[in-house]
C-alpha cells in the first residue's frame, strides 16, 4: 500500500459515499469522516452499493479482470497487438505493466471500502439487535473475500490490510510488508464464514447481492485452492442441494439474460453502470479485443457452447473475425457479469469430492456429466485415475467458462499450465508486483523471476 493506493482509495470511498440516490444528505464529504457517515441502516446500505460498484469498474470486472486473464489463458487477443496485453499471452510480463498496476489498485479498493463498513457499521447505535446492519457487514466480508482472493491468485503473498485508511493514515502505517499466501487465505475463509450467515438466498430486490448459498459457493472455492478438498466438496453439495437453483436448459440463456436461476453471484450493469468490456469487445461496437482462433481447438466435436462462446461476425472492415460470444448485449453496454454460478459448483465438486475420496465414484461422475450433457456432449464413465480425472475436469470447466476469468488460475493451482499453455516456469504463475509500488513502498519485495 501506498500514497498512491491511498489516493485510490479515498476516491473509492467518496464515490461509495455518492454513488446512490438514497443517499440525501448533501453535506461536503471533506467535513464527513468515515466513522461519522455511518450513522444508521440506510447509510450503511448506501456503502455496500458503493462496495459492489467498485467491483465493476474498468480495472476490475467491468474489463481488466477479464482480459488479463483470458490472455493468460490463450483465449484473447488485441486488434493492435499492444505489448501491455501480448505480454500475458507471452507470460513475460513487465514489473511496470499499467494492468497489473490497475488491478491491484481496485481491488485494494473494493478492500478498503469494505474495511469502512466491517470496522464502523458495528459501532451504530443498536448494531448488536439489527439484522439489516448486521447482514450488510457480512455482505461487506464477501466482497473483501472476494477481492483478497482475486489478489493471492494473481500475485501470491499480498499485503493482508484488513482496517480502513484514512486521511489520518500515515506514510509509516502504508509501508507494509506482504503476508504469506496462508496468511491471506485464513483471512479470507474467516470473512467468509461470516458470510454463510447471510440469508440463503438472493432474490428481487436483492438479486446481485451476496448471500448465504453465494458466500457457500466461494468457500468451497477457496477451499479448492488451499487443497482442503474434503470441505470444499461438502460446501460445494451443500450448494447442489440447496432449492431455487439449477442449471438452465440452454447455455446461452445464462448471458442473454439477467440473474438465471444458474446464477449465484452476478454483477449488475445498467446505463450509469456501463460495462467497459461489452463496449470494446463487440463486432457493432469499439472492436478492440477479439477471441483467439486456436480457441476453437479447445472444444469437442459437438459441444454446443462452442458456437455460442466464440462466434462469427464481420468487423468494420467487412473482414470474418471471431469474437468473444458470451458478451453482446452492448446497446446499451449493461450486460451483467455472473462471478459465481452453479455449473461451477458441479466442476468444483467433481475435483474436490474425487480428491477427497481418492475415487471417481458414481457421485463425482454425475456432478461432471451434468455439465457434459447440458453441453450436448457424451457422459464418461469411470475407469480412470484421479489424477486423470482432474485433467479432465480442468478440460471441462475451461470449456464451460472460457471468458470468465477462470481457466488460468486453475491451470495454475494445478500445475497444468506449463503443460497446457506453455508457461516457462512456476514462478510465472503470479504475476509482478506492479513497480510504482515497489518504489513507493521499501517494505514490498518483488515476485521470484521478475
């Protein structure tokens, strides 16, 4: 963290603290501390909007945290060929990458205006009898879960701020060191374990919030990555059993609509919300960022997500380009962004239940089959390793969620990413602590091999 971070931060604060309409008292947000603004329950909800809102701006979901690791991955590529995106296609990535800088800076701000809430709703007068508040505490532990995990996955050891910054912060108190990966993912874990608290389910007014089977969905995650498989298959078929949930019987009507009953977790999008990537990645639209041919290659004979996830079209020269398929709802640019949805769940539990067991039983085939069959694609059978079977399972869930920012974490944490993608080393499964930081900061140390 830095002065820089903190400038970030303070700009994430004040427009958490602006961002809603109900939010009537105009007074100069300079005369306002944080502790001050949280003053009852409508305060506290006019934060956490600003909280979710952080996470879909243009250097976080609404597009970075696409695109980079989609290049990673050898799904994407860039109209011009610039050397900031190409670099994470080439996994040589520079120490002074803008991206890599822009990311961390917002997830570092999703992290503080998280901090705000968690440290000063519970001081609101009555907060210990007031399940409101309390819920949007634990929502506010699901979005600092959320972007502490996208932090350890990128770049491993991370500086665990787990108070909010403030104009009182001091230059002293920033030049932190980072936290070992364990650190970071007990941290995690611990946040969303208050989470589960949250009620079951999200619905109506309440759709693109956190919930209880949401909070689930990504411990069993987290779980994957530590290698705690047994919990991870349990909240995972907890998840599964959970009603008001399944798979749609069309793949493509998880992103030509909003909030399907597959999804968990899902960003929302609206005019004065606008998702960045959907405008640049369309072929009526900015035409920046194209889906890469060899990514056909990845599909079986026959699936029907292939068609739909990378498809066809003319771009303004008249030239047949192939594009990113999930994302054209681009007039206007408000498509959603599902972070957590069901058919990840039956993947999550497929690895984790076989690794638990050390057996593909018929349980583990039936949550991998069921992503199968949806896709019009053969069901397996057993007879196979375990170590077999997770090849397998990465195969599948970097079919059924290409573009979503997921295949190269998982190549990563199973160490099939040099195999499959051709990364030279481990050491390039993280990537560089953005430079600006490193010079501001004396106390943070580079990654080994940059």
């Amino acid at each position: 963290m830095n002065k820089k971070i903190i400038l970030h931060l303070c700009l994430a604060l004040v427009a958490t603290l602006w961002s809603c309409d109900d939010f009537i008292d105009k007074q100069p947000i300079d005369q306002l501390s944080q502790a001050t603004f949280f003053a009852d329950e409508p305060t506290t909800r006019t934060a956490i909007i600003g909280a979710y809102r952080s996470l879909t701006t243009s250097f976080s979901y609404g597009q970075a945290f696409i695109v980079v690791p989609e290049f990673a991955a050898g799904h994407m590529e860039h109209i011009s060929g610039f050397p900031e995106y190409v670099e994470y296609s080439n996994f040589a990535i520079r120490i002074d990458n803008p991206w890599s800088l822009n990311m961390w800076t917002a997830f570092y701000a999703s992290i503080n205006a998280s901090n705000n809430i968690i440290a000063y709703a519970p001081e609101i007068e009555g907060f210990v009898n007031n399940t409101a508040i309390q819920n949007l505490v634990r929502e506010a532990q699901f979005i600092r879960a959320l972007a502490y995990f996208n932090l350890v996955r990128g770049w491993g050891q991370v500086p665990l701020i787990l108070e909010p910054t403030s104009e009182q912060t001091t230059s002293a108190d920033l030049r932190v060191s980072r936290n070992a990966v364990e650190e970071v993912y007990a941290a995690i874990i611990s946040d969303l374990q208050g989470a589960v608290a949250l009620p079951l389910t999200a619905s109506g007014s309440q759709k693109g919030r956190a919930s209880g089977i949401a909070a689930r969905a990504l411990l069993a995650k987290v779980y994957l990555y530590t290698g705690d498989y047994g919990q991870a298959a349990q909240l995972a078929e907890e998840v599964l059993e959970t009603g008001g949930y399944g798979l749609v019987e069309n793949f493509e009507d998880v992103w030509l609509g909003e909030n399907s009953e597959e999804s968990l977790f899902e960003l929302q999008f609206d005019q004065q919300t606008p998702n960045s990537f959907v405008q640049n990645a369309n072929p009526a639209s900015r035409q920046e960022f194209f889906a890469r041919e060899s990514a056909l290659e990845i599909f079986e004979e026959g699936d029907s997500r292939r068609d739909f996830t990378l498809r066809r079209a003319e771009d303004n020269t008249g030239a047949e380009r192939l594009y990113v398929g999930k994302y054209r709802n681009f007039n206007p640019p408000a498509q959603n962004i599902p972070v957590l949805r069901l058919a990840e769940v039956y993947l999550i539990h497929a690895e984790a239940l076989a690794r638990s067991s050390n057996t593909i039983s018929q349980a583990v085939l039936n949550s991998l089959n069921a992503i199968r069959q949806r896709a019009g694609l053969d069901p397996l059978s057993g007879g196979t390793s375990v170590e077999e079977f997770v090849r397998t399972v990465q195969e599948e869930k970097r079919r059924e969620m290409m573009f979503e920012s997921e295949a190269w974490f998982d190549l990563c944490r199973t160490g099939l990413a040099t195999e499959v993608l051709g990364v030279p080393s481990s050491q390039r499964f993280v990537f560089p602590i953005p430079q600006l930081e490193l010079d501001l900061n004396p106390n943070l140390d580079q990654n080994t091999g940059y």
